[in-house]
C-alpha cells in the first residue's frame, strides 16, 4: 500500500509541481493573462500562486506534512477554477468549452486535494514512505 500511495503522489504532483516552476520562471507572460482575466496585482497573483503550487506539491510528493500541501493545493486550485476559467462569461463557444474543461479539472482536483488533506490527517504517522506525520489530526 505504501508504495502505491507514493506512485500516487508523484503522479498527483507533477502537473502541480511544473505549474508552479512555470508560475516563478515565466512571471511576465503570466501576469500579463492573468490581467486579462481581471486578477488584482496580477504579477503578485502569479507569484503566490506559484509559490503555493511548489511548496504544495513538494510537500505532498516528499510526505514533509503532506496534509498542509494538499491543502495548499485545495487553496490554489478553487479559486482559480472560479478566477481564471469563468466559462459562463464567455460568448464564443469554442472559448466556453475550453474554459468549462479548465473549470471542471480545477474543481476535481481541488475535490481529490481536500480528499488527500482528509486522508493524510486521518491516517497520520500510519501512511509510510513520508518524512513527517501530518500537521493536522482529523
């Protein structure tokens, strides 16, 4: 169990962990979308947000209080569902699929990210192949 658990996470980080690389290396052209999509202090946005991708994902994939990672995640990944891919503002129908696909990934993930927050606080020191037992105690 334990070894699929952490081919689990390495394939659950992945998409997290090159994301947030792209966030802290490609800032400019980032913020310059996220401005499009009407984000407050868009380069401050892409930053944090990259921030939260890496630490998130790093802390899930090395087990160093992988509960506080996948919630870091769940952080990151709602309100970008409903930030950056609003679909039901979109008038072209071409955009409005690619914005609904974008929104429904973001939402499953922030859905699988609270269930991986549960199960690292439930399970505790229990889950082996981790470096530290969970922040939190559910």
């Amino acid at each position: 169990m334990d070894v699929l658990v952490l081919i689990g996470r390495i394939l659950f980080v992945a998409l997290f962990l090159s994301s947030g690389v792209g966030h802290l290396t490609q800032t400019e052209q980032m913020a310059q979308y996220a401005q499009f999509k009407g984000i407050p202090a868009p380069k401050p946005a892409v930053f944090a947000s990259g921030v939260l991708l890496v630490l998130g994902g790093l802390s899930v994939l090395l087990g160093v209080w992988a509960d506080l990672g996948a919630l870091l995640l769940f952080i990151f990944l709602l309100p970008t569902a409903f930030l950056m891919h609003a679909f039901w503002k979109e008038t072209d129908p071409q955009a409005k699929q690619t914005e609904m696909i974008s929104f429904n990934k973001d939402v499953a993930l922030a859905g699988a990210s609270l269930m991986l927050f549960a199960f690292f606080s439930y399970v505790g020191s229990d889950l082996g192949l981790t470096l530290t037992g969970p922040l939190f105690n559910l």
